[in-house]
C-alpha cells in the first residue's frame, strides 16, 4: 500500500492511499511509485482545469456584471436626459402660455382704449365739435387779446 498526498487549489494538503486493491497487490515498488507519479500528475491536472475552468467563470461573471452595470448606468443617463427634455419642454409651453396671456390682456387693454378713443370721436361729430375748430376758437380768442393789449 502507497500513500501519497498532494495539495490542492485551495492549498490544503490532501492524503491520498493507494495500493488497497488485488491490483496493486502484485505490483513491484518501483512500478507502484510510477503509477502513483501518474496519479498524481492527472490529479494535480485535474486541480489546475478545475481551478482555470472556475477562473473563466469568474471572469465571465465579472465581465457579465460590468455590463450590467454599464448597462443600468445607460439607462439611468438615458431616464435623467428623457427628464431633463421634458421638463425644457413642460418650461418652455409655460413661458409661452405666459407670454400668450399677456399679450391677450394687452390687446384687449389696447382694444378698449381704443374703441373709447372712437367713442370719444363719435361723440364729438354728434354734437358737432372737432378738434381743428377747437384749434381755430383758441386761436380767434388769442388773437383778439393780442389786438386789444396793443391798442
């Protein structure tokens, strides 16, 4: 019976027996010794493509969860642009909508102001008062004054 130990990826030693078999019974030592260095080389291989095997997933894992994340932050930059655009845009149908209402209140202020301008006007030719004979009466009534403080 040969014993023979080997450490694994972790670096815990473990203890392997080998000989318990009618096989290895009939074996020499030296033919034994070999059969154990073959075992321990296909073990060890075995430790080492287990150990790279779990290696690539890990990296898969890594590489799959930085695309994730990647991913997540794309969106989350894409929600917050989506957010800013709508609200530019809610912002700038306010401002409109307020430039709107006043320039609705201004016409309607001008519109009055002007319809008692042509109120006043209509008023004026009804009772047959016009400006240019205001105009006129001012100026008849100064010029009388100015002819009577000359003579």
């Amino acid at each position: 019976m040969a014993k023979f130990s080997i450490t694994d990826s972790e670096g815990k030693e473990r203890e392997f027996e080998v000989g318990m078999d009618e096989f290895f019974k009939g074996l020499s030592s030296t033919a034994l010794g070999a059969w154990v260095s073959n075992i321990k080389l296909i073990v060890e291989n075995a430790i080492r493509t287990y150990g790279e095997y779990q290696d690539v997933g890990l990296k898969s894992a890594r590489s799959q969860g930085k695309l994730a994340d990647r991913i997540g932050m794309n969106a989350a930059t894409h929600d917050q642009n989506v957010n800013n655009i709508s609200l530019q845009a809610l912002q700038g149908a306010v401002t409109t909508q307020d430039m709107l209402a006043k320039n609705a209140v201004t016409t309607i202020d001008m519109t009055g102001k002007q319809a008692v301008r042509h109120g006043d006007v209509a008023i004026d030719g009804h009772w047959g008062i016009r400006e240019s004979d205001v105009w006129l009466t001012l100026l008849a009534t100064k010029v009388a004054e100015k002819i009577q403080t000359e003579e």
